[in-house]
C-alpha cells in the first residue's frame, strides 16, 4: 500500500490493523470515533497509539462534544494541558468523585496563589441540537462564588416545539434537555464537568409561569469528609415561546450556606470516574436532600433541647430565688411578730 505504510508478519493469514495506511486510518476511521473509543484503540498496539493520540484529533472531539471548547479563550488554556486536548478531554468526560481527595503529587505541586479567575464553558442541548453555548470568565475572589452566565436582560429561544402549559413539557425537558458546565482553571492547567448531564429536578412556577431545571453534582468540600453541592438552575419562561432566561451556578453546604471559590477548586483538583448510569445523579440528589432534612432535623431537635433546658434552668432559677425571698419574707416576720409579742 505504498512505503508508508507499516506491515507485519501474520502468521494466521489474515490482515492486520497495521497493513492499513495510515492516512486511512486517520481521515477515514479515527475520525468517525468517539472519545472513550479512541482511547481504548489507543491501548490497542503502538501503531494505534501513534495515530490515536494526535492533537487534532482529540481537538475535533472535544468541539463535537463541547461546541463551546471552540472559542479561542478555551484553546488557549487547553494548549496548556500536558496533552492539550486529550488531557482536557479526559478530564472534563468523567465525572468528579466525591470520595476521592486530590493526589498527592498535585498536592505538592498546588500554587501558592488561588487562581485569580476561572473560565466557564458552558453547552446546553435539546436532544442533538444547541440551545446555548457560552465561555464566562468569573472571578473567585467573590464570597460566595456564584456565576451568572446570562445579563439580566438576556434570554436565549429554544426553538423547541414545547408549550409550557402542556403536561408533557416538564417530563420532556427533563429527558432531552442536558447540560455540560466545564470549570477550567488556568493556573493549574485542570478542567473539571461540575454539572450533571441531566436535570435531577424540574418543577414549574405557576405564578410566575416558568419553569425551573436543576442540574446538580455531590462534590468533596474543601475540609476533608466535608460534602458540598454545585448546583445549577436553569429558568425558561414560556411567555410567547420557550427560552432561556437565567443560567446560575453556585455551591452550598449541607446547612444551604454559600459558599466561596475553594470548594469548587477542590473538585477540580479531586478524582474522577466513569458517569454512572442513567438517573443514578438524580438519586444522589435525592441522597442529598434526604440526608440534608436529617441534618436540619437533628439540628431542629438540638436547638429544642437547648431551649428546654434553658426554660427549666430559668424556671428553676426563679423558683429558687422565690423560695428565697419567700423564706427570708417569712423570717422577717416571725421575729417582728415575736418581738411585738414581748
């Protein structure tokens, strides 16, 4: 197939992946993969690795899967990923672990100074086609963190045949309405999907007439064992058609309480794994909010105990000092009654 090409015995004479020229490979097969099935060909042989590891490649991956990976900002600060885009890939495909801390050779290589911004790139879809695809640069010195990706006069149509009065909406919205929030930290060359694909709640406003998807992940707070939530709400307005009219994100403790930069930061720096499942960010949510009414129970009960044990500290405090001058009242007497007597 021509001097460039790589061939190899085969003693079961069949053809090998490696008699096919490269050229082919790379326009005609490569191509048409996705990620998670060009990196396993990666591990193939290589021959395969060669090709399979190729920055345009994975740059073409990444646009398909990110529309919003495109933008110059973003390419940017993927040119300094140790494998650019490959890297970048790897790390915003997976999901974060919660249960995993960060490792500890990034540990030792943490900058002494926090990052001063963050990129944001952001890509909602219905179904195959884009509703929104944005990059936001947010500054972390703000406390609590929040990211608001749309001006407050700006909404975005859907163009989707959806009628928010129709019962079916929310449930259709809920299937085909997904979202990828990537958090890319510039000083330590780190990416991170801090969104769940799908909503794990969509709940309608009826005085208002909108309805609001949020999407959610359970990450590793900044204190070991602590568990944080980054939380995204999309709000579409059905006046006059569906669109999208706020886009936030912000993070929050189990007690509700805002929280700043360092949290997120922590699932940026923190493990990954493979998504689970279909549904199953939804139950973590669900695990979440469960384990949250616990919380706020516990503590609803401790604060009933403070108080109680307040009231009968006073009330016995008043009974006491009652009793006292109740005695000395009748002390007084006596001997005033005594002594007139003598």
């Amino acid at each position: 197939m021509g001097g460039d090409s790589l061939t190899t015995a085969d003693h079961g004479d069949g053809a090998t992946i490696s008699t096919v020229h490269p050229d082919i490979l790379q326009t005609h097969i490569l191509t048409r993969l996705d990620g998670p099935t060009l990196a396993t060909a990666a591990c193939a042989s290589p021959h395969l690795h060669a090709l399979s590891t190729q920055e345009t490649l994975w740059r073409q991956i990444c646009n398909r899967t990110w529309p919003s990976t495109a933008d110059p900002r973003v390419r940017r600060l993927i040119s300094a990923f140790p494998a650019g885009h490959r890297s970048f890939y790897s790390d915003s495909f997976l999901a974060v672990d919660h249960r995993r801390r960060s490792p500890p050779y990034l540990r030792r290589r943490r900058p002494p100074q926090p990052s001063a911004y963050v990129i944001s790139a952001v890509d909602i879809q219905y179904q195959d086609r884009i509703i929104l695809s944005k990059v936001h640069v947010a500054e972390t010195g703000s406390d609590p963190f929040r990211v608001d990706l749309l001006d407050p006069k700006e909404s975005v149509p859907m163009n989707v045949n959806l009628e928010i009065k129709d019962i079916t909406c929310l449930s259709n919205l809920q299937e085909n309405l997904s979202l990828s929030w990537i958090v890319i930290d510039p000083t330590r060359a780190r990416a991170a999907n801090v969104s769940s694909r799908s909503p794990v709640l969509v709940k309608r406003n009826w005085l208002s007439n909108d309805v609001e998807l949020r999407y959610a992940t359970v990450l590793s707070g900044e204190k070991r064992g602590e568990m944080v939530q980054c939380l995204v709400v999309v709000t579409c307005d059905g006046g006059g058609g569906l669109m999208v009219k706020e886009v936030r994100l912000h993070v929050e403790d189990m007690e509700g309480k805002k929280l700043g930069w360092k949290s997120l930061e922590a699932a940026v720096e923190g493990g990954r794994k493979r998504r689970g499942e279909r549904g199953e960010e939804r139950e973590m949510y669900k695990g979440w909010w469960r384990e949250e009414r616990e919380r706020r129970h516990r503590k609803r009960r401790r604060e009933n105990r403070r108080e109680m044990m307040f009231m009968v500290t006073n009330l016995f405090l008043l009974l006491s000092f009652l009793a006292f001058v109740g005695i000395k009242f009748f002390q007084l007497t006596w001997f005033y009654a005594v002594k007139w007597l003598v």
